[in-house]
C-alpha cells in the first residue's frame, strides 16, 4: 500500500486526486496539505503546511500548489527521504532543470510533468510526429480564467517537442510572414522555432488545445479536451506508481507510456 499525501488539498484539483486516488486498491491518501482547510479529508488528515508531517508517515507526496510552495515541498521531500510527483504550473524549465543535481545528490526521486493527462500527453506526441511534414505550426490553448499562468506548461511543452522534431528533420525555425501587428501580441507568443502559442482564457473552460499543423492545401488539427480534472487522474496514479523506481528527476509523462 502506498500511502500519499496531497499537497494543494483543499484545492479542486487536490481534492479530485484525493476523491480518485482513495478508490485504487494499492493507495491510501493519509494527509492534506493546504493554508486552508479542504472541504472534504475522508480518511486523510489536514496540515496547513508541509513542516508538519512526519516524513515516515508517507511514502509520496503529490503536489499540485503554486511554485513557492513547491520549492519548499521539494526541499522537504529531499530532506526526508519522499518521492515527489509534481504538477504544479508557472514554474520554467530553467528552474526544473535546475533542480536535477541537488535530486541526485540526495538520492530523491522526483517527477514533474507540466500535464498528467494521458491524451495531452499522446496529443503532443503526434504533433511532434507530424510536425516535420508541415511548413507551419500554431498552437491554441484554452483554459478556465482562474489559470494563474499564460501560455500554460503544456502548450510550451508541445511547442517544445514540435520544435526539435524540425530541428532533426533538418528544418529551419519558421518565420512569421506578419508584418504588423495591428494590436501588440496579437501574434500569441513565440515558443520554440518560431511556433506561436495562443492563450485563451474563460470561465467554464478546464484545459483543452488545438495544435494547428498546415501546408500547401492541407492542414492537420490535433486537439484534446480535458472536461473534468478527474482526467488527469489515471496519469497521476501512473506517476505514483513508476517515481519510486525512477531515481533522479523525471520530466513528462513520455517516458511511462
């Protein structure tokens, strides 16, 4: 039985992930960790912040806050020996990046994944697959307006992995044929080899992107939709499962599926 604790708790995602996570047989959601206290424990119990668990009383901590608590979080699980599983946005690649010496240094075991949706995941794939075979590539994300930030981890992510799949198919960046803006930044921002990223953000939206991929009289569009945040679930479960046996730091889901 692996026994987890939630850090974001009383947050919808946290509470959706204890809600799920309680029904697998192989887990048992022992503690909550939130400023403020979650509607609904079950059988876990409520911390208002990470120093006050007992290390030896989890074995993962899975954390979906903001980028000041992970830092702490990160430091506390090093520090007591607990595997991390990460989804928190707003955080830079630079930053994770950074965090590999001192993980393998301690010994941790830590997975950051900027999406735990198993169809983004594979979405993002297929982009990457089909993106050397196209002259241009955009992207649309679409999120709930209480998204903190713009464009969200996933879509840079895939603009990412579009990016280098053109770069090893011997592709230059692509070059926006724009010559002016009308309203400033009504281009989206540039990712990766020139890939633009629209955010869009309303209220009653989850997480959904459409991955515009085109070419001379044809064009290619890969979208999923995230209706529920129970859908990120299964790739959360999937993570706890496959962190303790992945020493050092573990970026996405691409590796486990």
């Amino acid at each position: 039985m692996t026994r987890l604790g939630i850090v974001g708790g009383a947050g919808r995602m946290g509470q959706a992930l204890a809600h799920e996570l309680a029904k697998e047989a192989d887990f048992e959601v022992v503690s909550l960790v939130d400023v403020n206290e979650p509607a609904s424990l079950a059988t876990a119990r409520w911390y208002s912040s990470i120093e006050e668990l007992s290390g030896p009383d989890v074995d993962v901590i899975i954390d979906f806050s903001v980028p000041e608590v992970t830092r702490s979080v990160l430091q506390w699980c090093l520090a007591n020996n607990v595997a991390l599983v990460c989804g928190t946005t707003g955080i830079s690649a630079d930053e994770i990046a950074s965090w590999e010496k001192e993980i393998v240094s301690s010994n941790g075991h830590v997975l950051f994944s900027p999406n735990f949706s198993l169809g983004a995941v594979l979405a993002q794939r297929f982009a990457a697959q089909a993106a050397p075979y196209f002259e241009r590539v955009e992207i649309i994300e679409l999120h709930h307006d209480r998204k903190i930030d713009a464009p969200s981890g996933t879509s840079i992510a895939a603009a990412n992995m579009i990016g280098d799949a053109r770069r090893k198919a011997g592709l230059s960046a692509q070059i926006d044929p724009t010559q002016h803006e009308t309203l400033d930044h009504a281009r989206g921002a540039l990712g990766a080899e020139g890939v633009r990223i629209h955010s869009v953000r309303l209220p009653g939206l989850v997480a959904h992107q459409e991955i515009l991929l085109a070419g001379p009289g044809e064009g290619l569009t890969i979208r999923h939709d995230s209706y529920d945040r129970v859908s990120f679930v299964a790739g959360v479960a999937l993570a706890v499962r496959a962190v303790t046996s992945r020493a050092g730091l573990t970026v996405g889901l691409n590796e486990l599926i």
